[in-house]
C-alpha cells in the first residue's frame, strides 16, 4: 500500500532542521536546461515578454510541461509574483506517479535548481503535518514527480531579489475527493490570507488524444484545435468567477484531461473559505493571462496539451 510506505518514509525528528536531505533537480538537462547561465537567459527572455498587472499576485496557475513547450506560457504568471512581499511559495502539484488520496509533504529540506537550491519552511510543514491530513512523500516519489520540479526554476529566477529570504512549501495532491478539496482548502486558506505568501497552482490543462484516451470533439465549434480550446476556456471560464462546485460539475460533465484539477479545485475552495468567514469581503480576483496548445489538432491521429496561466489577487 503507497499511503503506509508514505507513512514509514517519514518519523518526524525531535529537531526538523536535522533532515538535511536534498532534492536533486531530476528533470534538469532534460525538461530544462540545467546550466544556469543559459538557463537564466531563457527564463529573462521569458519573462521580459510579459506584463506585470497592476497588484501582485497571491495566487497563480502555471503549466509544467518541458520548457520548450510551455516555459514561455509560464513566465506570464511568475511575472506577477512580487519578491519584495513575498517570503513564502506554496506549490500544490498533482501526483502523476503515485496513488495517493490526501495531500503529501516533502522530507527535504532543500530543493536543487540550476539557478540555486530553495529551502523548506520546516515549520509549515510541521504545522501541516500537526492536522493529521498530511503525508509525507518517499525521496523517490518526490524526485519522480515533474509537477513541482518544473515551477522551482522559475521561483528562483523570480525571487532573485529577495537573495535568498524566503521558503518554499511544496505539497503534492492527490486524486481528492470534492470533500476532501475542500478540507484541504480550509487548511491552506489562513496561509493564502498572508499577503507574504503566494500559492504556485501546477496544471497543465486539456490532453488530447488516443495517447491520452481522450477524444472529445465538438464540430460545432470548428476544428479539432478549436474544438479544444473552446472546452479549456469553458473551464477557465468557472476558474475565474472562483467557482468550485461549477468547476467540479465540468469536469464531471466534460471528463476534461486537467492534470492540476485537485490543486485547482483545493485552491478554489481556500477562496470559498476565505469569503465564508468575511462579512466586509475581501476583493478577489482570477484573471487568465496567457493559453497555448502543443500544436494545433485538425486530425484525430494528432494530440495536444494545452497550456493556461493564471493570476489571482486579493
């Protein structure tokens, strides 16, 4: 059983600083370029292709395919992260490896990127762990697993002038229930409340095709290609009015390929918590800020990812 070898991985220490082990960046010089130096001038070419909204982000949604296919699509949200503010990232990233039915934290306490290694907040994770909804991934689960891997970069690159003063909390999530989405959105909303921190929401959206066994086709709204757009943006569509029952009804209904849906749905619901508990309410808005497909499907011996980024203000 994954959950009981999740729960002999981890034996909390007396003294969390004595877990030292570091992640290695395992998808380096395949998913990304692991020379620094030419990865940075990616990720600046990038990023000076995009525009900042007026109010930094709190919150944003970014794909995690290789960056060649969707590195450019990224940078439109990690533009909106403020160093200056922030000193805490969040990352929820679906598990694409291991069957797991809660949320997991890492054992690390470092994570290595071609840009420099990212620290832990041992503390969070502490706290995370206290409310006994928590897991804790193997070194090798967590090493296998891209979704969080591939937004680490870019953190770094984004955060450079904060030279080092901040922590990162990655938190990998299963195949939840609606119920348990919205547990866990209980869970992270106090921390979404901290104007100094900042969730990175890792999914890709639509993947289609018969490698994917998913071949959804309305003709109606043109080509493939349009067909699919048409659909992601409906989805979208629910994400940016801060719908998490809409959102968990079309997937349901549409059975759409979002890989990040979990994460997605967690985070909707910390925005549901957030309005629940606030009589003055706080301003909340999602804005989608860039989409992008792989390539363009008009055969149906053809596929695609899709590719959205996001930004979310309060």
């Amino acid at each position: 059983n994954i959950l009981q070898r999740f729960r002999k991985s981890f034996n909390p220490p007396a003294n969390p600083s004595s877990l030292m082990t570091t992640r290695r960046a395992s998808h380096a010089n395949s998913w990304y370029s692991g020379n620094g130096q030419q990865l940075d001038r990616e990720l600046s070419a990038w990023l000076a292709s995009t525009t900042p909204i007026s109010t930094p982000a709190r919150a944003v949604i970014c794909p995690h395919a290789g960056y060649s296919y969707s590195g450019s699509t990224a940078a439109h949200s990690f533009r909106q992260i403020d160093p200056n503010t922030v000193r805490t990232i969040f990352i929820l990233g679906p598990s694409h490896h291991v069957r797991l039915s809660g949320c997991a934290v890492s054992q690390c306490s470092k994570y290595q990127t071609p840009l420099g290694d990212l620290t832990i907040d041992s503390e969070i994770n502490r706290e995370l762990m206290n409310t006994g909804k928590f897991e804790v991934m193997t070194l090798e689960a967590d090493e296998d697993e891209h979704s969080i891997e591939m937004q680490l970069p870019y953190i770094a690159k984004v955060m450079q002038p904060a030279g080092g003063n901040f922590t990162i909390v990655p938190v990998m999530v299963g195949s939840l229930s609606t119920s348990s989405e919205a547990k866990y959105g209980k869970i992270f909303a106090k921390y979404l409340k901290d104007p100094s921190v900042c969730f990175v929401i890792s999914s890709d959206f639509c993947h289609w095709g018969d490698r994917f066994n998913y071949t959804h086709y309305d003709s109606s709204a043109g080509e493939i290609h349009q067909s699919i757009k048409a659909l992601d943006h409906a989805g979208m569509d629910l994400i940016e009015r801060l719908d998490a029952p809409g959102f968990t009804h079309y997937l349901k209904q549409f059975g759409n390929t979002i890989c990040g849906r979990h994460p997605i749905g967690v985070f909707l619901n910390m925005v549901a918590e957030i309005r629940g508990g606030v009589t003055n309410g706080h301003r909340m808005d999602l804005k989608f800020l860039k989409y992008a497909q792989s390539s363009q499907v008009k055969s149906t011996r053809e596929s695609s990812v899709s590719y959205a980024s996001a930004a979310f203000v309060m």
